[in-house]
C-alpha cells in the first residue's frame, strides 16, 4: 500500500503553516453535539457513522477564532499519515475540534483537570480515567465473582486438581492475548465503545450493530446478574446458620437473594448517575481490598497445608500428598472446552478499560500498562486461590459447592470463618458490580452516540438539563474555613456531579434486573462463551486486517503478531467444540444475533443523505425526543 499524503499536505485558507491534525485525535476530540437539524449516516462500511460524524461539520478548528487552532504549548510533531481510501475514510472537511478554555489537547498528553468549567454534554471531552482507575476497572470486574464460584464447573470438567490448575493457567494467558491485542486496537482508535467502534471501522456498521445488539441487550445485563445474584447468595449464606450445607433453594430463600441482588444493583446505579469520580475512586478501593481477600485464601491455605491444622475439628484434605494431581483428569475435549469457558468467564473483562478509552487522560501511554499490568497479578492471584482450596478441600466438595470460599472458611475456621469469607466475597462481588455497571453504561452511550440506540441514551446528565458538569473543590487558599466534611466530599467527587451518562446506566441496570429476575446461571454462562468469543475472536481478526489495511496507522502499542493469531486459532477452537457440547444453546445464540440483521436493515441502515434524512434516523430522534 503506498504511504497516503498526511495532514501536513493539506492547507487551511486561514494558516498554513499550523501543526498537522491527524484524523483520529479530531474523531475522538470533537464534540458530538449536532450542531444542526440535519442528521444523515454514511453509506459506506468504513467510514465514521453516526452523529460523531455530524459534529465534525460544526466547526474549523483551523480558524484563527477557534482556541483550539494553535498554541504556544503545542510545538510541532511527527504527523499521522492516512489512506484516503481506507477504513479510516475522513473528508477533508472533516477537522472541528471543541472549544475549551484550555484550548486544543492531543492524545495521549496529559489533561488540565484545573478548569472551572467544561463544555458540552461530550464524555470524551471530560477526560479524568488515570491509570490507576484504568487499573481498578479491569482487577474490579475480573476478580468479582468467578474465582468464587467457577472452581466447581472447572473441577467437574477438568477431572483432577492438577487438570484445573492447568485450566486456570491457559484460560489467563489467552484472556491476556486478547488483552494485549485490545490495547493495539485502543491505542490506534482512541475511542468509548470498546469492540462496537472497532468492528464498525474496520468490518463495517452491521458488525458493530450486531456487537452492540448482542452486548447491550445480552452479554452486559446478563454478566452483570450473574455477580448481582451471587452476591445475594453469599450475603444470605453469610447469616444463615447452616452455610456450610447445600444452599437453600426453596422459592422464599432465591427471592430473599433475589431482593439482595436488586437493592445492591439500585445502590450501585445510583452512585455511578451520581458522579464518575466517586465511581472510579470507589473502584480503586475495592481492587486493593481484593487482593487481599485473595491473598488472605492463599496464606490461609498454605499454613493449613503446612500445620496440618484448623480452628475446627476438620481435617484437611490429604490427597494431594498421596495421590497424583492429574489422577483422573478427563480426556473428553468438549470437558475441557466447558471447563476453558468456566475459566475464562472468570477472567472476563480484561476489555473493560476500551469502553472507556476516549476518557482517559493519556490512553496511549496507560492502556498497555494497565492491561499488562492486571493480567499476571490476576492470573497469580487466581492460581495461589485455586491452590489452596485444593490444599484443604477434597475435590467432592470443591465440585459440588458454588460458594466455595464460604466452604473454606468454615472449615478452617468455623462459623466466624464462614462469615468473614462471605463479607469479603460480598464486597468483591459489588466491587465488580460497580465496574461492570460504569462500562456497560458508556457502551450503551456510545451506542446511542452511533445511533445504534435511540439518541437520548448517547446523552450526558438528565434528559433536558444542561449537561454540564457541577464542581465541587475545597478552597486550597482557605482550609481552615472548610468542615472535614466539605473536603471529603469535593475529594470524593471533584468536578463531575451528574455530569454521567444518567439515561444509559438506568437503561442498562433495568435489563440487569431483568435478567435477575427471570436468568438462568448455566444458560447465561453458555451464552456468553459463544455469543462473547464469537465477537471477541471477530475483533481481535480485525487487528490483523487493520495493520494490513492500514500499514502507516499511528499505533502507541504494538504487540506481537503472533499474539492475535494464538487468540483467534484458541476461539475458534473454543466456539466450534460449544456447538457439539450445547449445540442447542448455540443454536439459540445464532438465532438472537442473526434477530439483529433485520433490525439492523430496518432502523440503522441508512443512505447518505442525497435526499434529506433517511427514515431510521428520523425514527431514533423522535424517539429520543420523547
């Protein structure tokens, strides 16, 4: 492919001697408030859909009125060079920017949190994310509920504890392939959205519909119950005076759980309408506390293998020393299949910090951090956990228990055991609940940003209000005047008082309540191995089709190219072994996301606006007016 003209070779009527803009800090900076009635959508695969496309039409960050245009703190770099007929097709009239007080900002430099005001109802504007609430997103919703309650499904399926081990290991390595293939994407698409806007750029709009029909409706809510619902079992077993026995599945006890799980997703929704920095901040918290439950288990385990020894009269498993840890292990590969996917939903949502990238301060930079720093510290953890349950526990009753640390601290430690590993469950579980609250709430945006969604879940604050941020800060020239109370509040919530998409997580956290209402554990996990990996191994493909396609790309971060091959040969696997394993349930998956076409056909597909808006469009505003 020959090396495109870059944005250095394209003048400006005003200045032509200002700093090249590259196509993707324009994208990601602009506003995507319409600045006009007028709405059309791109009939081409490849270019930028929706209403960001729109926006990019209000302004010329060129003009010498625009802020934006120059300054003295932007000296000139190296450019981005760009093919005019690839999957990143901007036209050349498409350069606004959006004004601030601070003026024009690149990607991947840090941001001035100092202002008094931001401008405009644009998440990707008011960037705050830094790397340790990157951090806390991924551990938060990795470590939530599956390390507590997968074991059983891996021991059932993998046959012995040193097959599970095994298990545990491959599924963290190809859940950090894929990692580390996201963060080549992230850095080169800078965008909220995650896998929706990467599947719309390089395969096209129905790919990234599909993604979003599937996510939104499905893959989100559901995962997002299954923590909800284990969080009410685990506060119920917590208190309950038999919680080492068999769990109590009498109607009264599941809606008793049931309830738990609605009044902890409701707190949890509130608190991220409330603010972002409170939710990220209340992330960070939750990650250090969870690896120290882990590690808790672990050092636990070790002394009780080591002493031979517990505070109760159980005696710890020994058939670790006497018999071999692979005794057993089952031959069958659609088992060990089952038992991969086991694996990695327990590893699920190391994509989490893409859906929030386009408000990060320096995506660029902390993206591969985060993501290669929370990937092997999570894969120890897990592997020291699982160790010490089978260093206490027999393998009967590692299989037949979904609240298998509520089962190892009591028999360590006896009922004060039980209910201190069930707290600390508890709170991993909402830690997770929160993380997968605030993602799932900016991929419902993005969609109704794309107009994927009706245009009033794409916006910022409450319906009709002024999105604008409400600060809260403690006078640093006057603290004696300021009560402790008032600084730990503008701590806590700085700059961003419902400045949050309100109308999406609210959306998202009523299908969430759906599902834990009506959802089945087994059938949602089923669903998201095949329907999950089905997109995943998609994206990941697009990374290699994109450094084909687009060879001069400016990317932050590049890992190996064998990287995404071993992820997508390893999902193909995965997804063809599920369709003779369950072939029902997959069957059931295709028939939901192929649902999507027609939908997709009917109210998404537009043509580009040669006679006025096309018919979806119209429908999604005046839905989104309503």
């Amino acid at each position: 492919m020959s090396r495109a003209p870059t944005y250095s070779s394209l003048t400006s009527p005003s200045n032509t001697t200002r700093r090249p803009r590259d196509s993707l800090e324009l994208a990601s900076l602009a506003s995507t408030t319409p600045t006009s009635s007028h709405a059309s959508r791109s009939s081409s695969p490849s270019g930028i859909s929706s209403s960001r496309k729109i926006s990019l039409s209000g302004e010329d960050p060129l003009s010498p009125s625009n802020p934006a245009g120059s300054t003295p703190q932007r000296p000139l770099t190296h450019s981005r060079s760009f093919s005019v007929t690839s999957a990143f097709d901007f036209a050349s009239n498409l350069f606004p920017l959006s004004t601030t007080a601070a003026g024009y900002t690149s990607i991947g430099a840090a941001q001035n949190n100092g202002l008094d005001l931001v401008d405009g109802g644009n998440l990707e504007k008011h960037k705050s994310i830094t790397y340790l609430n990157g951090l806390s997103l991924i551990v938060g919703l990795i470590i939530g509920s599956g390390i507590f309650s997968s074991p059983a499904q891996i021991t059932t399926n993998a046959g012995s504890p040193g097959a599970s081990l095994l298990v545990w290991l491959v599924a963290g390595i190809l859940a950090w392939t894929g990692a580390a293939s996201y963060a080549e994407l992230g850095g080169a698409i800078p965008l909220n959205g995650g896998a929706q806007v990467y599947l719309s750029k390089i395969f096209g709009d129905l790919f990234g519909f599909l993604f979003t029909w599937s996510s939104v409706f499905v893959l989100k809510p559901g995962s997002a119950a299954i923590i909800a619902i284990i969080f009410g079992e685990y506060i119920v077993r917590a208190f309950s005076p038999n919680s080492t026995s068999t769990p109590n599945t009498s109607p009264s006890i599941i809606w008793i759980e049931k309830g738990i799980s609605l009044l902890a997703l409701t707190l949890v929704a509130l608190l991220n309408c409330l603010s972002t920095k409170l939710a990220t901040r209340m992330g960070d918290g939750f990650m250090f506390f969870k690896f120290f439950a882990l590690l808790s288990i672990a050092i636990t385990g070790l002394i009780v293998a080591v002493t031979g020894r517990t505070l109760t009269s159980f005696t710890p498993n020994q058939d670790w020393k006497t018999t071999s840890w692979f005794a057993g292990t089952n031959t069958n590969a659609s088992n060990w299949a089952v038992a991969l996917y086991a694996g990695l939903w327990a590893f699920d949502g190391w994509d989490n910090t893409n859906f929030v990238l386009g408000e990060f301060c320096n995506p660029g930079r902390d993206l591969p951090r985060v993501i290669h720093t929370a990937m092997p510290l999570v894969i120890l953890s897990y592997l020291l956990a699982t160790l010490s349950y089978t260093l206490v526990l027999p393998d009967k009753i590692i299989a037949s228990s979904n609240t298998i640390a509520v089962t190892f601290g009591a028999r360590v430690f006896g009922p004060i055991g039980s209910l201190v590993l069930a707290l600390m469950v508890s709170a991993s579980c909402f830690g997770a609940l929160n993380a997968t609250t605030f993602t799932s709430g900016r991929l419902v945006y993005a969609a109704g940003k794309e107009g994927y969604l009706p245009s009033v879940f794409g916006t910022v604050g409450m319906p009709g209000s002024d999105p604008k941020p409400l600060r809260l800060r403690s006078n640093s020239n006057n603290n004696t005047d300021s009560s402790f109370g008032s600084k730990i509040t503008a701590k806590l919530l700085v700059d961003d008082i419902f400045f949050t998409p309100i109308t999406a997580v609210v959306f998202n956290s009523l299908l969430t309540a759906l599902y834990i209402l009506t959802g089945s554990f087994q059938a949602l996990i089923t669903f998201y191995g095949v329907a999950g990996y089905s997109f995943y191994f998609l994206t990941v493909l697009g990374l290699i089709v994109l450094r084909i396609k687009e060879p001069h790309l400016e990317r932050p971060y590049r890992t190996w190219i064998s990287t995404p091959i071993i992820f997508c040969c390893v999902s193909l696997f995965l997804l063809s072994r599920a369709v003779f394993a369950r072939p029902f349930q997959t069957l059931v998956v295709l028939v939901f996301v192929g649902a999507g076409v027609p939908v997709w056909w009917v109210w998404v597909r537009g043509e580009d606006g040669r006679g006025g808006e096309a018919r979806e469009w119209r429908f999604w505003k005046r839905w989104g007016r309503r």
